[in-house]
C-alpha cells in the first residue's frame, strides 16, 4: 500500500525502465506447450517490448531470464560485439533499427542460454527457476538507473512473466527484494502464465502495488499484456481493473514447511512450531 | 525514501573523516593537528575530481563493514525514547536547531526502527524543568507516536532536564514488560546539567539488575554520568559532530540488538495469522465498532480487526501478518561482507548485477598521476562474482540478499 503514496509523484512526461524478467524453466514450458509454448510466448513478448519501446523514445527496457540454476541478463549486455557476428547485419528497412537491435540480442541470448544444459543436468531443484536471484539483480539495476537519472525522470517497474510453481527455499530472498522493492517505489507486476497460483509473486505485487494477473486464455497473451502491463504509472491512476482476490498472508512455518494460522514465534530466532 | 537515501550518501566531508578516526585513539586536542586540506591532491589537469571520487569510495566502504556472523537478536523490542527538552536544546549549533533536527530526525528513527522491527514496540517520554512527562505509552503503531512529536504543545522547552525522572518513568513501565522482550531507553541529551531529586546512582543499578539497556545520544559534549550509566546497562554512548553523525549515531540503535546472557533462553510466544476479507456488506470491527468491509479475521476468535499488527481485542491473541515478520528475517541471516579486488586479479569487466562496466586497468593505472587506489571490483567470497561499489552498498543495505549467489549454482 506504500507504493500508492507515491503516485501522486508519477508525471505523464516520465520516462519508463520496464525490467522484464522471463522465467524460461524449459521443463514447465514443455509441459505447457500445447496452450503456449516458449517460442510463441517469446514472439509475442518481442511484441510487447517493442510496444513500450514505441510508446516515449525514451523508455527503457532490460530483459532477465530466469532459468533452472542460472539467471542472466538478455538485454542490455555489456559487450554484444561477439554477437553481431553471427546475426546478420543487413539493416531492415522496414524494421526501426532499435527495436531489432533489442530482438536481436534477446534472441541470440537466449538460444546462449538454452545451449547451455550443463549447469541445468547438475542443479537438483527442476521445478523451480532462479526467480529471488533475477529480481535481486533487477533491483540493483533500476537503483544504478535510477542514481544516474539525478532528476528522477525515470519510472522503474517490473513484469514477472511467471510460470514455475514457488520453491519455499526461496521465501526469504523474494521477500527481502519485495522490501526493498517496496521502499524504492518500484511496483512489481505479476504475470502468472502457467500451474497453479504462486503466493509468493502474489504478495510482492499486492505489497508493491504491482498488478498480478492469471492468464486464463494463453492464445490471448499478447493482448493481455498490452492492456494490463503496458500502461505506465502515470495512466494506471485512471485504470480500472477487476478487484484484488483475497492474499494469502498465513505464514509458513520452519520446521514442516505447512501454512498455519496459529503458530509459535521464538523471541530469539524465528522457528515456527506447528499449531496446537 | 529513496531520495534521502542517496543525500545521504553523497554527503562527504574531510573533516569529519579525519575526527572519527581520531577518536578511537583519544581526545582530539590531544592529537598532532592534522591539516584536513592536505588530503585532497590535485591530479595533472588541476582537478579535485578523482580525489573527491577516492574519498567517497572510502567512505560508502566504511559504512558498509559489519558484523556478519550470526548471533541471537532478540526482535521483540520495546524501547522508550527520551528527548531532552531543556532550555539547552534551543542552541543554534546544530541546523536550524538542536530541537528541529532532533524532532525530525526522531520522526525518521520512529519509521525505520517500525520498518526494521515490525514487532516491537515504542514509546516517548520527554523531559523539561526538572520534570519528565509521558507522551505516549508503549505502542506498536508508528504513527500514534509521530503524531504527538508534530503537536507542537508538547514540544515546547522549559528549564533543566530530569535524568533521573525520566529514567524512572520509563523503568516503571519497562518492567512489566514480558521477558521474551528487550527492555530499551535511547536519550537524546542536549543539556550538560541534570537536575534529579535523589540518588541517580540507586537508579542506575536498579536498570542494571532488571536487564534495561541505556543508550544515549549526547548533542553538546561527553557527560560522565551518562558515559557511566551506558557503560553498566551495556548500552551505547555518542556525542555528535556534525548533523550527519548525529543521524549516523541515531540510526546505529535501529537494527536489534544481540540478547544479553541473562535473557538467553529461547521462549517461544504464540501468534495468530489472520487472513484479510473484503465483504460486500459492512459489519462492524472488533477494535473500533465501526462498520468497515474490509478488515482481517482473527484466527482464534474469527472478530474482524481493523489493522495489523496487533493484539486481539477480543481473546488477546497477538496477531500479525507473515510478510511483517518476514522484514525482520535479514537480521537473522546477514550476507558477508564483499571483500576488495586487487589491481592484480581485476578481470572482471562488468558488474555482475547492475552490468556496469569496470575502469579498465591499464588506461587508469598508468597515465593519471593520481592512481586511484582501488580497482572498483568487490567480490562475493561465496559465489565469487564482482560487484561494482553501488551495488555492493546496495547489496548490503538495502536487499540483504546476493545476486551472485542467488543467480548461479555456485553456491549450492
């Protein structure tokens, strides 16, 4: 609720940062694929992208992909010399040269990154992706945005595209980036395209002022993410969208990993015991 | 927030460097004189810029170093907050004044200790003509007590203070306090001369005895018998330099103190989640009987409370929401501090969180007369990734969580 104060300082002439962080788990995408898969998702993400990138000629976009026991910058990286050779350079006419520049290295890095199964074989954790370091590394880099925009023309926010199921080991980094998140000003916007709801992701955009959606009709992606995501701070005060469902905020307790209601707080460190 | 975040970060004075480090070693005057100008060296072009940058490296470092090894912290604190409102508070050596800053750095404290310790609770007491009077009682809401530090009736100066006074008014309270808890007094102190009506000595070994830690803020000069009384409670005793110290001494008190041996068994203390519910018809709360739709059932009870955290008005049951008491986890488990990368084993050529890049080795080292004395890269000893000075700050203070070993298997 903290971020909603802060609104009143959002400017229609501000300029975005969109940090958007894919979860890539390949094993999640598989299964999903008869609905949505990877590479569908990605197209109509490119779309999106180049959508915000349209919008101002001064926003800004960062991808993060989070994926099983590695997270990675997509775009911007720091030196893409080494990939101009093996896309090709021809410049497209038709194309603004900016949003192929941005699709380029998404794509090239992410084909990188998928490449790579050695670091995926030896990680045991399948079911989840790497979501606490990939926020983590969002965060440190709208704080260096935001530091070198000294007049604070720079909005920051960020697009969880979501699709693994919430790793419980994870809890206690996605809540310290939810804070910090929190009180930089920075609303964290959940898109949950796959399984079951994650609770974690659903706190961090209810404590941010994020906006969390379920994607019931995944041929429909591209659409919801436009009229849900791209708004910018500035328009989101005059959208309406459908109320907030109930969070759940009941704790997990440390020693059988159960959601309680009522459990046991240790003064010194905090074990739960479960309930009575 | 993240406004005075950085303000406060830019701040950078060389003087004040200078005496902080005199200070471990003895009093000031009776140190060699130290010529503060003879730090700042120009480089070939004439220009302060790499020294001043040299400087403030240094500086963000040296806030970072801190304890990392995990000990008990007791996070259920209460605390009462002690402002001096004596005649002496009025003096202009601070800006605008000693009072001013105070009350707005004692707003700042309330919000951060409450951000930092969602669970524990604060009280304020002031003192002023040889009397002390109670603002507000012990309270988990942070802005009940902001509330009265604004109402400026009750901030008016008058007379001497009252150490002793103070100090036993919040006792009275304190000691009713359950053992679980930390029982905690921070003075801010602008008055050189105390007027008390016995024997401060008794008190001082009655807070000893009943566990009371006294910490005190002094704003004009070193007091023995606060020295003394912080000494024996096991608290923490400064005398501010400049505003910036002032805050820096503040803000010291925030994060939870270790728990002392006498009060180091783990009790454990019942708590109740509730869920929050929005109806579509108004019914009325149990803490205000006012009709609301939205508001959190009581696990134990099922009456609907207004706001959390808070005790249950109806079956006592304490109550709070998880996300509150996960704010005080990265207390339990601090990351370590990042160690500083040798010209020599620089290689890395960007920062692995925020992607900016490093200076290069060999353009800086050897053409500027100046050399900067670090290579910009700090690195993680668990997952071995380097991380620009910005985001090892930021790392540390804000997140408390390590891109590094978060992001790559390294670690696991």
């Amino acid at each position: 609720m903290n971020a909603l104060k802060d609104t009143a300082t959002v400017n229609e002439d501000d300029a975005n940062l969109l940090v958007l962080i894919i979860d890539t788990n390949p094993l999640i995408w598989t299964k999903s694929a008869k609905s949505l898969s990877l590479k569908e998702a990605l197209r109509h993400l490119l779309v999106f992208i180049n959508a915000h990138l349209a919008l101002k000629h001064d926003n800004e976009v960062a991808v993060i992909a989070s994926h099983i026991g590695v997270s990675k910058f997509l775009y911007p990286i720091p030196n893409p010399s080494r990939l101009s050779e093996n896309t090709d350079q021809a410049v497209d006419s038709n194309l603004y040269q900016r949003f192929k520049v941005v699709n380029d290295q998404v794509i090239s890095n992410m084909k990188d990154l998928f490449e790579d199964v050695s670091t995926l074989n030896s990680y045991p954790d399948k079911a989840s992706s790497m979501i606490a370091g990939a926020l983590s590394m969002a965060l440190c880099y709208t704080n260096r945005i935001m530091r070198a925009d000294e007049i604070g023309h720079i909005k920051p926010r960020i697009l969880i595209i979501s699709i693994s199921p919430d790793s419980p080991y994870q809890y206690i980094s996605i809540m310290n980036c939810i804070f910090s998140a929190q009180k930089l000003g920075i609303p964290i916007d959940v898109c949950k395209v796959h399984s079951e709801e994650t609770v974690f992701l659903k706190q961090a955009a209810h404590l941010t002022g994020g906006r969390y959606l379920k994607l019931q009709i995944p041929q429909g992606f591209l659409q919801f993410l436009m009229i849900t995501f791209l708004p910018d701070r500035f328009t989101r005060n005059y959208q309406c969208l459908p109320g907030e469902e109930k969070v759940d905020f009941s704790a997990s307790c440390f020693c059988h990993k159960k959601m309680i209601d009522i459990g046991f707080l240790s003064s010194i460190r905090t074990v739960f015991n479960l309930q009575i | 927030m993240s406004k005075q975040y950085k303000q406060t970060e830019e701040y950078i004075d060389v003087d004040d460097e200078i005496q902080n480090t005199a200070q471990q070693t003895g009093y000031s005057w009776e140190e060699e004189y130290k010529r503060s100008w003879d730090v700042l060296q120009e480089d070939e072009d004439g220009s302060l810029k790499r020294t001043v940058e040299n400087l403030q490296h240094r500086m963000k470092r040296k806030k970072l170093f801190r304890d990392t090894s995990t000990i008990r912290r007791g996070i259920i604190r209460h605390m009462f907050l002690i402002i001096d409102l004596s005649e002496a508070m009025m003096e202009k050596d601070l800006r605008p004044s000693r009072l001013e800053l105070t009350l707005s750095y004692a707003e700042q404290f309330i919000l951060e200790y409450f951000d930092q310790n969602p669970i524990s609770q604060l009280g304020i007491i002031v003192t002023k003509g040889g009397i002390a009077e109670k603002l507000t009682d012990l309270t988990g809401n942070p802005m009940d007590n902001i509330r009265v530090l604004k109402n400026k009736k009750n901030t008016d100066t008058d007379g001497e203070p009252s150490l002793q006074n103070s100090l036993q008014m919040a006792r009275s309270t304190l000691i009713h306090v359950p053992a679980h808890g930390s029982r905690e007094m921070l003075i801010i102190m602008g008055s050189l001369t105390t007027c008390d009506p016995g024997d401060i000595y008794d008190t001082i070994d009655s807070l000893v005895s009943e566990n009371i830690r006294v910490s005190v803020v002094g704003l004009a000069a070193e007091v023995q018998i606060c020295k003394l009384m912080c000494k024996k409670t096991k608290g923490t005793y400064g005398v501010v330099l400049n505003e910036a110290h002032f805050k820096d001494l503040l803000f010291e008190i925030i994060p939870p103190p270790p728990v002392s041996a006498a009060q180091n068994k783990a009790e454990l203390v019942i708590m109740g989640f509730p869920s929050s519910v929005t109806d579509s018809m108004p019914s009325l709360c149990a803490c205000h009987s006012k009709p609301t739709t939205s508001g959190y059932i009581c696990a134990r009870c099922n009456s609907k409370i207004c706001d959390l955290p808070t005790d249950c008005p109806v079956c006592e049951l304490t109550l709070v929401s998880s996300p509150h008491l996960a704010r005080s986890y990265h207390h339990l488990f601090p990351i370590d501090n990042f160690v500083e990368v040798p010209w020599n084993s620089a290689f890395a050529t960007h920062c692995f969180s925020c992607q900016m890049p490093f200076p290069n080795p060999t353009s800086t080292s050897l053409g500027a007369r100046v050399a900067p004395d670090t290579s910009g890269r700090y690195k993680c000893n668990k997952c071995n990734q380097y991380f620009c000075i910005d985001c090892d700050v930021f790392v540390h203070e804000v997140i408390h969580n390590c891109p590094g070993c978060l992001a790559t298997t390294s670690s696991h």
